[in-house]
C-alpha cells in the first residue's frame, strides 16, 4: 500500500490548515550529558559525582505529541495540567517558542511539574530520574480543565488525549475528566479523538484506541510488565486473547515496536509492517511520533491501516535522532514517504 503522488500534495496542502487538541500529561524531558572524564568523589559524601557538561529540555508526555505535530505545521492547542515551578517555567517558554496557545495549560501552585530527568553518560543512557507530583488534584482543577475542553472542541478537527502516567507511577489527570472527554466523543462525532493510553484501553469508547502490545496486556490481564524495553516480538494468540477480553466498539491501533502496528477493527486484525530502522536508533518518543502520523493520516481521511503506516514512518524519522525524543518535519516526511514500503496483512 503506497502513497500516491495525489497522497503526497494532499499531506502537504492540508497539515498545515489542521487544529489540534492535546489534552493530558504534560512533561518536561531533560538530557544530562555526562562526561567520565570529569567523575570526582565528592567531599562531603564520599560518592562520585559526575559533571554534565550539557543539558538539554524539550516538551515530553503529551508535550512531545504537541511538539511533533507544531513541527509538521500543525496548529495545536494544548490543555493540562502544570506545577507553577522552574520546570513549568521551562516547559511554558518551550511551548510558547513552539507558537501554540498556552491557554490550556493551567498553572497550579500546588502541583510539582512532571519531569523527567535522563542522564547520558558517554553517550550511553544510564538511570533515570521522574518527579512527579502525588498530590491530589483539587475538584475546581478538574473542572477547569473540563471547561478548557469543552471551549477549544468547536475550534478543532481532532483531541488527542495522552496518559502518560499509570497508577503506579502517578496520577493521570485523565483520570479525572475520562468520562468527561468520551462524552465530548460522543457528542462531536464530526471531531476525531484518539487515545494514547498506558493501562486503560478497556475504558474508552466511540473514540481511537492506541497503546503497544505490553499495555494491551497489562490492560486486560491484569498483570505488570517489567521488561518492555528488551524485545518487540510478540504474539499474535495472545494479542487475539487480549482483544476478545477487551470487547471494545473502539478501533485499535497496537504498536509492536520494529514490527510495525496491528490495527484491529470490527473483527478483524492487520498487521502493518514496517522499514527496518538503520541503527543507531533511540526510540524513546517512538509511540508519541507513531500517534501524531496516525492521527494526521486520519485527518486526512486514510483509511487506519493507511493512517498506521503514515505512523510507521513518523516513527521511524524520529528515532534516528539520538539521545532525545526527536521531531520530524514536512521534508523529511515527503522524502520518508516516497521511499517507503510497506506490506498490510490480515491476520
């Protein structure tokens, strides 16, 4: 399944005159570039103490999802949640450099900004710090981000919503105005929305599902997956299994890492695979970008297995961006699309 030369003008016309929304988590993403050379113990502790000589940020969570689409052309609308910190600081100036309407984003004194704080060593990523805040989120909150929901549905052609967080590690806010948001979907049926959700497929409806593989597991069994980074097989019996647990009417997009998306829609499940990636690769973001292609190919009234691919590649520009989240732009997208192929098989 191939883009076509009408496919390419018709991206290129139309990204740009796209408005989305992009409710949920949003983060700062921080880059420590350490240097070995420069380790010494400290005085006071007797423990090494490594030198970042770099540091770097840029908008992660659903920051990264609005990042990657303002970087396509796309007029976006962010709406979450902010501690009035440093980081929500850094995080606002970020999103304002971006052009986006900073509206959305309420600052609240109460609140620590998610950050996530990631420490390159050598060039090699070692461990990472997240500073989250568990405090709980005041009703009043709640309902303001309804209103800001509620303001920008008539403005858009899509809500992208994101969890970036599960129950283990935080509260999402998304927890908060769920119900609130699928009656927003089942009112606007001319407005798209689409999920990225961690441990909570089973919960939406009348919407576009997307998570990867382990989250589809840990939805419907029940279970944690400790080791999500060390491999992309899967298996399809078991991702059927999974599916016929969920019994959703939402059609699902399944991120299989190297081996593409599965999409599976009114009883029938598609593989859609994808280039293989030339290594080097950083795939952190990799979920984020596969969203942002999805959600434009849909915009762009493709067919989901068509959408998918479109996600494939969005994907596959980022991660060869080392040592951050990435972003793609409209060139590399055109020059990306041109040379892919890709096969779709029902499974």
């Amino acid at each position: 399944m191939l883009f076509t030369t009408a496919d390419l003008a018709e991206i290129k016309k139309n990204i740009i005159n796209m408005r989305i929304a992009v409710v949920g988590d949003y983060c700062l993403d921080n880059y420590y570039f350490v240097e070995s050379k420069l380790d010494y113990n400290s005085d006071y502790t007797d423990l090494s103490t490594y030198c970042a000589s770099i540091v770097k940020s840029a908008p992660g969570g659903a920051g990264n999802v609005a990042k990657n689409l303002s970087a396509l052309g796309v007029s976006v609308y962010p709406i979450g949640l902010i501690g009035n910190d440093g980081a929500g600081f850094d995080l606002c100036n970020k999103i304002d450099k971006l052009g986006m309407d900073l509206t959305g984003l309420i600052k609240v004194d109460a609140l620590t900004t998610n950050s996530y704080h990631r420490f390159i060593r050598d060039d090699t990523a070692i461990n990472e710090v997240l500073v989250t805040s568990k405090k709980r989120i005041r009703d009043d909150l709640v309902k303001q981000l309804m209103q800001s929901c509620a303001n920008i549905i008539s403005q858009v052609d899509a809500v992208i919503i994101v969890e970036q967080f599960s129950d283990i590690q935080g509260e999402s806010i998304i927890e908060l105005i769920r119900e609130y948001l699928q009656h927003l979907a089942t009112n606007n049926r001319e407005t798209i929305f689409i999920v990225d959700t961690k441990r909570n497929a089973h919960k939406y409806t009348n919407m576009y599902v997307k998570c990867n593989h382990y989250e589809l597991q840990e939805s419907t069994l029940d279970i944690i997956i400790e080791d999500k980074a060390r491999s992309s097989d899967f298996d399809i019996s078991q991702i059927k299994h999974c599916i016929s647990i969920l019994n959703t009417n939402s059609a699902l997009f399944i991120t299989v890492g190297k081996n593409g998306i599965l999409f599976f829609h009114n009883g029938i499940l598609r593989h859609i695979k994808t280039n293989a990636a030339i290594q080097p690769f950083d795939t952190c973001g990799a979920g984020d970008s596969a969203t942002v292609g999805i959600t434009i190919g849909i915009l762009l009234g493709f067919e989901p297995a068509k959408a998918a691919i479109l996600g494939n590649i969005v994907a596959g520009i980022t991660i060869q961006q080392l040592n951050c989240t990435g972003e793609p732009d409209i060139d590399s997208l055109m020059t990306e699309i041109t040379h892919h192929s890709s096969q779709v098989n029902t499974l």
